[in-house]
C-alpha cells in the first residue's frame, strides 16, 4: 500500500531516518557482521592473535557431541513450551470468554504475569520449589514425591519449562481472547439452532477460525522459548545440574561470555541468526495471508 | 451466551478460578515471604499467610540493599535506573520510529525500501543471539556502566515503526493534500496534524514499550559491572544466585515485589491501552 499524496523534499527524508539507521548499523548490523566473521577466526589463548580457519568452527561445533545435546534439548524444551503454553491459554481464553459475570476480574488476574520479566519469574518459582524451604517442595513431599531441581535434571528442565509457561500464558490467553471475540456470533448461534452442542461448535466452528491466531503464537511462542527464556534459565538453574537445562541461546552466553570461546560463540550465534530468520520469515509469510482470509 | 447451560458455566468458572490460583500463587507467596522476618522463612514448611515485617523488610532493601554490607548500593538507586532505563527506551523508541515511519510514509526518495528492509531485518537479531559482538561495540563507543550504553542500543525499533506505518497508512490523504494547499510545510503538518492524530497509538505503544524496558535483564547484565548502575531485574535475579548459608528469603522476595510493582501497575491501570497496544504491534 501506498501513498496518492507525498511531500516533495529533498534532503528531509534522509535525516528523518538517520537516528533510526544509524543506531541499527552501529548496534545491530556490525555486531552480527562481527559474529559472521568471527565465526571463521580462531583466537589463541592468549588472546591477541586470530587466524582465518574457514569453517573449522562450525565443523567443530557440529561434531561436538554437546552441542547436539543442547540443540536436543532445545527442541524438547520449545516443544514443551510452546504446546504447554498454547493448550493452557486456549483453555483459559475459551472458559474466560463463555463467562459474563465476573469476566473483568480474572482478565485482570490472568494478564498479571505479562508485566513479570522472566528473569523475575525464575526467581519466584525458584522460591516457590527451593530444595529447603519451597512450599510446593514441601506439599509434594506430603504426599511422596521428591523434588530437587538443584540434583535432577529432570524435575529441573520441568521447573524452567512451567516457569517459562507461566511468564508466557498472559500474552497466548489475550491473543487468543482477541481471536474468539472477532468470531462472528450469527456462526455460532446458526450452529446452535441447527443442533450442535458446545463440544461440537467448538470443533467444527470455533477452532478453525482460531487456527490463523494459534498457528501465529505459535510461531511467537517458538521465538520466545528459543530466546525470550533465557532470563528464566539464567534466574533458576544456569544450565545446570550439568547440562540438563543447558538450551542453545544460553550456551552462547555460557561459551561466548564465560568460557572466553568467542569462535565457538560466534558460530553458534550464527546457526541461532539463521534459526531466527527462518521462523521471522514463516510469521510474516503467513501474516500476509492472513489479511486476505 | 448462546444457550443456558448451568453445568458448563460452572465448569466454565471452575477452570478459570482453578488458572487465575495458579497465575497468581507465586505472586502471592512473594508477597507473603516478604512480610516475615528472617528466621520465618528459613525453616519448611513456610507460612502461607501475611507476617508482621512488611514495613521493615522493604525499609530495609530501599535504604539498605539486600544485606547491607559496606558498598552495597540501597535499591532505591537500583530502581531509579531502572526507571530512566524503561522511560528511555520506550521514549526513544516511540521518537525515533515515527519519525522514520513518518518518511518512509510521505516521502518517496532512493533508498526508501532499502532502509525499510534494513529496520525490517533488526526483528530477526535479538540481543541474545549477538552477545559478545554487541558487547564489544558498546564497550568501543566507552558506553559500558552508563545510561546511554542502557537505553541507546536498545532503541531501535521494527515493530513501533510498522505500527506508526500502518496508522499513517490509514490517514485520509486528503489531510495531506490540503495541508499542502495550504502551504504548510512536511513538518508542520506532522506537528499540527499527524502527531495529534496518533495520540492513542503512542500511548499504547509507550505501554507496550515500558515494560520492555522495564524487563531487560541481559542487556543490563552484560554492560554494567558498577553496582550503582544495576538494574532491579538483574539485581534480583543475581541475588537469587548467590549461594548463602543463610539466605533472607524476605528481603529477597521484597526485592522480587518492588522489581515487578511497576510494571504490573502500569499493566493494570491501562490495561485497555495496553491490550490495543499489543494486539496491533504484534499483527
């Protein structure tokens, strides 16, 4: 879409943008053309000298059987995530939105957790199932259960997974709230008419319509647990115990940022950029489309 | 409602107070830890109900820090940064975007899409996949422990452009065409008349954007290593992190509260503004 009338300005224009360009070209476009570079370049230990070695890095990194480990992992862990988060929201959002009396207040409540950095919602569910003194620790053991996320791994993905959830489920519940509320009513009370129980509206009516915004948080909610969790993992176990939570974007920091192994990082940035253009690429395939549906 | 079914409405209700229980019990156990004293919550099982220490703990962490050891900075300095960190970044962003939606928009000249697509492109490169790099040029530029090295690399903006896009998109050329009859220059018809005119978007957009900021964590955790320049959410989640013999799960938790007071406020008292302003940054 375009503009029929526009301004007639030389100069204008270009210094309108420049703030905008130049902070993208200092901040985003030369570190990534940095990491790119630094992808093919290993440094010696004592820093100083680097050495162009083409794709050692990458082909070291693809034979380290750790970092198989991890890109596994991360799989699970965004399956996890994503699933966990969309079933629970759609659950919520279909319940919230049948509900007239009282509606406003559980909006209210059930969008709280938008507004809670994921690094915070690591600590409170860290607090909330601490080895010693967390009281979900201390229920599940009332009834047999031990938990210990600092010693199983386990039960330590499981806890970044619910966290990781928890921080996500205002931003899928309003999405999906949004989406049941553009549906027209006149479909449902047809189906009414015709004889169609709750079950089977929303089966056959509701949830195809909800398809174009859960197949978009999708997508968003992948990004996110790609990326967006890394607070939660940093808060609540650090990778750890052993490598049990270690998910990809936080062994580029670990690597990069601690372990001094800026090639390695660097190359895993990459395959990470790569990962993300992809996914940003499908968002706004479909977004297109969707304005035509 | 299409029809009455009281079974369903109650298992409607059921289902969203069982959510709402489990949305809002680590919040409320946050809270609770952070009205005990010390030796309260250090033995299991811990209290579910409000204590008597409210006023002390967060008294304690505004003025003192968490354990107030010489050198520890009290959180009230911790809080101002993140306050000018989130304020920054959402102002910035919201100036610098609409004024290149506003060029991109009313302005045909070469380069155009290109700069478009170069704004496009900063969605797919979050900070987390470029963290040594980005470090690198920050410390450069000698931005490291400042304000600016805070707020400025994280100012640039896709979203907040295509939603100003789209909104001008949306404005009648008409209203351009007799601002230019009238003689009035491309800036003052962005003064007089556009700015006024996306008055809503910018108030979403400034919601959406403040808790963004708000929320950093990894981008104060890299370029900051004087504690004067911490901000609350990485200063909590730190803190967490630091193994003690005896932790104070209060001041903690008072900490954790303070660290999400803010934006929960901002959320709950614009909470239309905010859901507007979700809902079209991210379509």
């Amino acid at each position: 879409m375009e503009k029929r009338v526009v301004f007639n300005e030389r100069w204008l224009p270009y210094l309108l943008v420049a703030p905008q360009m130049l902070i993208t070209l200092v901040f985003f476009f030369w570190p990534s053309a940095q990491a790119m570079w630094q992808s093919v370049l290993v440094e010696d230990a004592f820093g100083g000298n680097s050495k162009f070695v083409w794709f050692e890095n990458f082909v070291s990194l693809l034979s380290d059987p750790s970092y198989y480990d991890s890109a596994r992992l991360t799989l699970i862990f965004s399956a996890l995530v994503a699933s966990i988060g969309l079933a629970v929201s759609l659950l919520l959002a279909v319940m919230a939105d049948r509900i007239v009396r009282g509606a406003s207040i559980y909006k209210t409540i059930l969008i709280w957790p938008y507004a809670v950095a994921p690094a915070v919602a690591g600590v409170l569910w860290g607090f909330l199932f601490n080895p010693s003194v967390g009281v979900v620790v201390w229920l599940l053991h009332g009834i047999g259960i031990d938990f210990n996320y600092v010693m199983n791994g386990n039960q330590a993905l499981l806890l970044v997974v619910f966290a990781s959830v928890w921080a996500q489920v205002s931003y899928n519940f309003l999405f999906f709230l949004a989406g049941l509320q553009s549906i027209p009513k006149s479909l449902i009370e047809a189906a009414a008419i015709d004889g169609a129980g709750p079950t089977r509206r929303f089966w056959d009516i509701v949830f195809p319509l909800l398809a174009p915004t859960g197949f978009f948080l999708l997508v968003i909610n992948t990004l996110y647990a790609l990326v967006g969790t890394f607070g939660v993992v940093a808060s609540l176990t650090q990778g750890g115990p052993g490598q049990a939570t270690n998910i990809l974007v936080y062994k580029v920091y670990n690597d990069g940022f601690r372990g001094q192994d800026l090639g390695g990082s660097s190359a895993q940035s990459v395959i990470l950029m790569v990962l993300m253009i992809l996914l940003t690429f499908i968002q706004f395939r479909f977004v297109e489309r969707r304005i035509h549906y | 409602m299409v029809e009455n079914r009281p079974w369903l409405t109650f298992f409607s209700h059921l289902t969203v107070i069982v959510g709402v229980i489990i949305i809002a019990f680590p919040i409320w156990m946050t809270f609770v830890a952070s009205t005990h004293d010390q030796a309260t919550m250090l033995q299991s099982p811990v209290p579910m109900w409000p204590g008597t220490h409210l006023f002390e703990n967060y008294r304690d962490v505004l003025e003192r820090g968490y354990d107030g050891r010489p050198g520890t900075v009290p959180l009230y300095v911790t809080l101002t940064n993140s306050l000018v960190m989130a304020l920054g970044v959402a102002i910035g962003k919201i100036l610098i975007s609409i004024i290149s939606a506003f060029a991109i928009v009313y302005f045909r000249f070469p380069l155009r899409m290109t700069f478009f697509w170069m704004i496009f492109v900063t969605l797919m490169l979050p900070v987390e996949v470029r963290i040594v790099p980005t470090y690198g040029v920050v410390a450069n530029l000698g931005m490291l422990d400042s304000y600016p090295g805070l707020i400025i690399p994280l100012i640039a903006s896709a979203t907040a452009t295509f939603l100003f896009r789209q909104f001008f998109l949306s404005v009648p050329d008409e209203l351009a065409e007799a601002a230019r009859v009238d003689g009035a220059s491309p800036m003052r018809f962005f003064w007089d008349i556009l700015l006024p005119m996306s008055r809503t978007s910018i108030a979403a957009l400034f919601v959406i954007q403040f808790i963004y900021g708000w929320n950093q964590y990894l981008w104060p955790l890299l370029i900051t290593t004087k504690e004067s320049f911490y901000t609350i959410v990485m200063n909590v989640s730190r803190q967490a992190n630091v193994v003690d013999a005896t932790p104070s799960w209060n001041l903690l938790m008072a900490m954790a509260m303070l660290a999400m007071l803010p934006p929960v406020l901002v959320v709950m008292s614009m909470q239309r503004l905010f859901v507007r302003g979700l809902v079209e940054t991210e379509k």
